[in-house]
C-alpha cells in the first residue's frame, strides 16, 4: 500500500515538473507551435456544424491519448470514442469527470457502464456551461445567467462470434440528446431595427453514434491470452439538423497495438460529414497517442491530435488507488495559454468489479486442467465429465470443446475396430 501512495504521488509530481517545464521554455515553443499551425493550414469549413460539446471530450484517457481511441478499450471514456467498447470492458464502472475547457468553459460528465458475459450497456451526461454577464449602453450589468449544452445517452453493444481463439466482433449503438440552452439576458437588435433575445436559439438535438470492434494478434512479443491488437470504426452524431443547422457528424477509423506488454500505440483518422452539404464537410485530420504502463497501478500517457492548424497535445498520469482510479490530462493547443493549471481534466472512476467473470475463467481452466489430467490417466468419463462442466459454464471455452471432439472420435475408432474384429 505505501508503495502505491508512493508512486502516485511521484506520479503526481512528474506531472507538475512538465508542466512547469512547458511554462520555461514557452518562447521557444511558441515558435515551433506557431510554425506547425501554419504549415497545416485553416480548415475553411470549421466551425458550421451547431452542438459543439458532443465532439469536445469529457477528458480521462481519450483526452489524454489525443482522442485516437476508437480501437481502445480500457475504460468508460469510450463514450467519447466508439459505441461498441461497453461490451469488451473488463469492468463496471462508474466515473465522474471534470474538465477545464477554453476561457471560463467548463465540462462536467458522469458515465456508468457495466457487462453482461457478451452484452455491453452504458449511461452518461455531459454538461458543458460558460458564464455570461451581460451589460447594457451604458456599461451597467443588465443580467447574467449561463450558456449551456447538456447531452445524455444510452448506450448498448454486443459481441458476435466470441469465442477462446478468437475474441468476436462487438456491434455498438448510442442514442443520444442535447439541449442547448441560452440565457435570456442576450439580447440583439435586428434589421429592422427590433430587439431581439436569443431564447428562440435554445434547441434539442437528436442523434446517434455506431460503432465496430474488433481485436487480433499482431507483431506479438509476449506471452499472453489477451490479443494484442485492435481495430475500430464509429460514425459520431448521426441526426438531423438543428435549427437547419448540421450535427458534428464524424467518421473515424482507429488502430491499437501493444507490440510489448507495457507499451500500447494507438492511431486515428477523423473525417468530419456534414449531412446538410457534404461539400461543405470539413477537413481531414489525425490523433495519435502512446501508453505506458509502469505498473499495474500506474501508467503515463499522452497524445497528439491535429485538427486543421490547431496541433492539440496532452499527456497525462492515470493511478489505481484501492479500486478508485485517477486521470489527470494536461492539454495544450492554440487556444490555451501556456499555465500548468489552464487546461486540465480530471477523472475519478470507481472499479465496481467484473461481475465474476476473472473467477468463472479461473474455474473453468481449472476445469479443462482437470479433464486433461483424466484424460492422461485412462480415465475417460472423468475427462468427459470435467469438459462438459467447463463448456456448461463458458461455452467460448473452445479447448474443451476440441478435447470433447478427441474423445468422441476415439470412441468411434475404438468402435470400429470392435466392429471389425467381430466381423473377423
């Protein structure tokens, strides 16, 4: 125990040292990052689709991994992501997040999201709100109030074709709503002279996001049951317009591989789909991010995600602490000011374990251990036996299955001969 509190506290002070070591050296930085947004160019077609918050994240992992995580699977920050991961999560969780955003912009989410053996089902709500004061001709505070947009989902996956060599392919869906609200101090005046509130700019959206996961060994240079790879594609904010104006659909594609054990590397392509005008859809872009984990308890990230000329990078601590984990994101990009406490997130997630399923694989290799050593002896009906009972309780368990399959054919070879040999 003290050696965890130890490492996290480490943790925690690496994490300051790097952002108080961005804030030294922000004049030679500042030049590389102004150079890097010129390079990349302004994305013409930015900024016309309405509902912003749906495509800025909550924060946790898939901020810290520059949002390239549509084939990783580690924890509720799916939502940001791919519809399909609930359904290969090892654990119920329930998280809170809190994120610092641009300016006086803040983020509040809650997700829960637990599993059912192949079946994935998840919940969250996401609150982004901005302060607003507003003030009259003569500069006297006229009224306040805030601007916000609140989201909430439903989400359900299934994993098709599981099984022991080859872990399936998990289908996903959310349902998705946000409400965007406008105080109604904001006032305007129109052409003709009017004034005007912009109440009637309050709105609903109604949307949807699908997703499809899959996981395989590539490039593998450890020993493990777990696949080392992954491959995802999700569409985001599937719906109607709003008030004529389009949702932030996206399309992505995503890679994950962990070529060691502690090491993951994920990529991701991004291509924004405005549904009202396809040409008017914005540009291309790319995250990629990088994982490791020191130990089981704590891991260093971080990540890169270019969007137009604004280059965002994050890194990041996560720290598992008596089943409660911690994420802390640093962000920086062109719309942040080089502080070490201006954009950062906050998570705290609560493990609430796996629903027995680390006890039940236990069990039933316990099982097939059983079987094979009957099997060695002679003792055919117990090695039955042992099979039957480990398929009963995980019928993915395939070496059961095949070992079942040498019995029953030696069997008829056993019959075959006593055939043979009465007709001799």
């Amino acid at each position: 125990m003290k050696s965890r509190r130890l490492l996290s506290l480490f943790g925690l002070l690496f994490f300051s040292a790097c952002a108080l070591s961005q804030r030294l050296c922000a004049e030679g930085f500042d030049e590389v990052y102004q150079y890097l947004s010129e390079y990349f160019g302004f994305d013409s077609n930015a900024g016309l689709t309405t509902l912003p918050s749906l495509l800025i994240p909550m924060g946790g992992l898939s901020e810290g991994l520059g949002m390239a995580t549509t084939a990783f699977v580690r924890d509720s920050s799916y939502f940001d992501s791919n519809p399909a991961a609930s359904s290969m999560l090892d654990q119920t969780e329930l998280a809170v997040y809190h994120n610092n955003w641009i300016a006086d912009t803040r983020i509040e989410s809650a997700v829960y999201t637990t599993r059912y053996r192949d079946l994935g089902l998840g919940a969250a709500c996401k609150w982004l709100y901005l302060p607003f004061t507003a003030y009259d001709e003569y500069g006297d505070r006229s009224g306040a109030g805030y601007y916000s947009e609140l989201s909430a989902a439903l989400n359900v996956s299934y994993n098709l074709f599981a099984g022991y060599y080859f872990p399936g392919i998990s289908l996903g869906a959310t349902a998705k709503a946000a409400y965007r609200s406008m105080p109604a101090s904001i006032t305007y005046t129109d052409t003709s002279g009017n004034t005007q509130t912009l109440d009637s700019s309050s709105a609903l959206g109604i949307m949807a996001d699908i997703g499809l996961l899959t996981r395989f060994n590539l490039l593998k240079l450890y020993s493990s049951q777990s696949k080392n790879c992954s491959l995802g594609l999700s569409v985001l904010n599937l719906g109607p317009p709003v008030q004529d104006d389009p949702l932030p659909t996206v399309a992505n594609a995503g890679f994950c591989i962990s070529p060691w054990r502690p090491v993951t590397f994920l990529l991701q392509f991004s291509q924004p789909i405005n549904l009202v005008d396809i040409s008017s859809s914005g540009s291309f872009y790319f995250g990629t991010g990088a994982l490791v984990a020191v130990t089981d308890f704590f891991s260093m990230h971080a990540g890169f995600l270019l969007k137009g000329g604004n280059p965002r990078i994050s890194i990041g601590s996560s720290f598992l602490i008596d089943e409660i984990k911690l994420v802390v994101n640093y962000t920086l990009d062109l719309t942040t000011q080089l502080t070490p406490l201006n954009r950062v997130s906050v998570t705290a997630s609560f493990e609430l374990g796996d629903g027995g399923r680390a006890e039940l694989a236990k069990k039933v290799q316990n099982l097939y251990l059983s079987g094979l050593e009957a099997y060695a002896h002679g003792d055919m009906a117990a090695a039955v036996a042992a099979w039957t009972e480990a398929l009963r309780l995980d019928p993915h368990f395939d070496p059961a299955r095949e070992s079942l399959h040498v019995v029953q054919g030696s069997n008829n070879l056993k019959k075959d001969i006593e055939d043979i040999q009465k007709l001799d």
